[in-house]
C-alpha cells in the first residue's frame, strides 16, 4: 500500500459532522512475552535504534514485567472511568479505544466506529505535552489508520491539558502526600527526546520544555511553601552520537547527592500513568544507581492515572469543544483546539 500523504494533516473541514463518539488513544504495550518482539519492532520501526537498546528494553519487559505492559490496563481503567464520567455527567458518547503500538490498534478502532456509524470523533490522548512523539504523530497514526479505512470517521485531537488543574493539582497532591515534610528536593521528569525535536516543538519552537517548566512550577505553585526543584529528563532511546536533551535523571540524582541534597522527589510529570519507563527507569534503574549513596533518599510520587479530578477534566474538555467554537489559544503555551500547520513537525530521519 502507497505510504499516506500528510499534506492534510493540518487541516480538517470547515463544518464538520456532529462529534458522536470519544476516541481514547493510548501508546500500548505487549500483553504477554510472545508480544515483546514485535511490540518493539512496531515502536523502532525506521528509527534507527540500536540493536543493544532495542534487546534491553526488551529485557526490561521481560525480566521484570514477565511480558507484559501495565499500560494496556491503565487505558483499559481509564477507559472505564471515563464511561463513568460520562454516564454521571453528560454527553452521551460512546468511548472507543485504540493504540499506536499494539492491539487495540487504530485500525480496529476506526472500523468498529465505522461499523457503528460514528462520524466524528473527538481523541483523548494519554500525552499532556506539546512535541511531535506526544502529539503530531498520534495525529499522523490516525490519519495513516484512516487512510486504511474506507469511510472512517473523522478525528479531532483534544487540546493539551498539561496547564488545567485537572491535571496539576492531582500531581500536587501526589507529591504531598510523597513527601509530607515539604523539606525533598523535586525532581520533575520527563521523556528525553532529541534536541532538534525540542527547537522544533510548538508553534513558537521548544514549546515541550517550556511546557514542561510551566506545569512544574505550576504544581510547585499549588503545594504552597518553598520547594526546590528541577527538570530533567529520562528514558532516551536514540543513537548515541544524536543530541537528547539532559540531564538524564539517574545522574541529577547522584549529583544532587554529592551537593549535599538527603531526600529526593522524582516526580513524573511528563507522563499520566504508571508505565513502564515511569515503573522500570524511575522505581526500578535510577533507584539503583543511588541505591548506595549513605543517607540519600529517594521517592517518587504517582502519576494522574485514574484521580477523579483529571477525569472529570477530561470530560470538561470535550463539553468545551462542543459547546464552543475552536480557538487559536486557551491562554497556555501550544495549547490550541487546531494545531497550527506545521506543528511540532517529525525530525529528520537519519
């Protein structure tokens, strides 16, 4: 099949049919060990990944997961809440759900919305930030699912949400409730991705980490009190000679420990649940690399995943998008009902 032009992909139809259904779009992840390879070759595809990196992120998967991603049945809960959200407070929508990376795929998805007579569907995506892996390409995955799809119905892609309280003040709790105190040092991270991608991100270029340093100190804001705090990143996967952005989180970590900091917070805002690069690369590798420093601690607080609060957020906004006319802004950085043409565009392929 000829590979889907996305010229389009910036522009949808003026008038629109009526949204008639919601579309949970999540990464997914492998369900069983007979799942990991093919899993990882549908993520890597045309990336450019070395062969070292892709075998041991398939160990990680299968050591210490046993094959199997949480973060199917995270989607699978926040699905379920988001029906319930629905059924409590309106509007009557249906929830479909489909992944990126594996099954549900987006195909499936499209056609049982086809089938069911959908038209219109309004995405909800597991990714708060601005960048082209957190949002342009779940835009691309789904107008490629389309292509394959005759008479799928159309998508239009919630705005971010990283600055709404719906999503910042669940955060703010979790790290009270880390780190009772007040006195840990806050360590927000999020998922490294390659500098050119960063410069690129947004409308007006690095929208990801403005983002990022906007709902840091936004959740900062809402604990009251002084907090120090940084960002960092972790979970590269790219070429080693490629620029990602830094630092990585294992080596703030030891540093902090070495400028005399004795409790530590990580806090993954960068991501909306418990996965595995939030479970493995924060629980599980950075835990080891300070696991014998003396009298260093190091927490890390939850992610959003189901707290009430975000889900009833989620649902405002899709309130919003009915009720409302799409605007070019919603007084946060890239955080806009249409991309703008051009948003976030891919990295060059190597």
């Amino acid at each position: 099949m000829t590979a889907p032009s996305y010229d389009g992909i910036d522009a949808r139809t003026l008038q629109p049919p009526p949204v008639d259904a919601l579309l949970l779009v999540s990464f997914g992840g492998p369900e069983g060990p007979d799942d990991v390879l093919p899993f990882m070759q549908n993520v890597t595809r045309g990336r450019g990944i070395p062969q070292a990196r892709l075998e041991e992120v398939s160990r990680h998967y299968l050591d210490v997961f046993g094959g199997v991603s949480p973060i199917n049945a995270q989607a699978r809960a926040l699905k379920a809440a988001l029906e319930a959200e629905l059924a409590a407070r309106g509007p009557d929508l249906p929830v479909y759900w489909g992944h990126r990376n594996w099954h549900p795929v987006l195909v499936d998805a499209l056609q049982q919305m086809r089938d069911d007579g959908r038209q219109h569907a309004l995405a909800v995506v597991t990714s708060a930030f601005p960048s082209y892996s957190g949002c342009r390409q779940y835009r691309e995955d789904w107008w490629r699912a389309r292509s394959e799809v005759p008479g799928a119905p159309l998508v239009s892609k919630l705005r971010h949400y990283w600055a709404e309280e719906g999503f910042l003040a669940p955060m703010a709790r979790n790290v009270a409730a880390t780190s009772p105190s007040g006195l840990a040092r806050l360590v927000f991270t999020a998922h490294s991705i390659p500098t050119v991608m960063a410069d690129s991100s947004g409308p007006e270029g690095g929208a990801y980490v403005a983002a990022l340093r906007e709902a840091a100190a936004g959740v900062v804001a809402r604990l009251g009190g002084s907090w120090d705090w940084d960002l960092v990143f972790q979970s590269r996967s790219g070429p080693p000679q490629v620029p990602w952005l830094e630092p990585d989180v294992g080596d703030h970590l030891l540093a902090l420990h070495e400028a005399g900091v004795r409790e530590a917070v990580m806090v993954p805002i960068g991501f909306t649940s418990d996965h595995v690069e939030v479970l493995y690369d924060l629980d599980h590798q950075a835990q080891q690399q300070v696991s014998h420093l003396d009298g260093f601690v190091a927490k890390r607080a939850a992610t959003v995943g189901t707290d009430p609060q975000f889900v009833a957020m989620l649902r405002d906004l899709v309130v919003e998008r009915l009720e409302g006319p799409e605007l070019p802004s919603h007084g946060a950085l890239a955080t806009h009902d249409r991309c703008p043409v051009g948003c976030c565009p891919p990295p060059p392929r190597r």
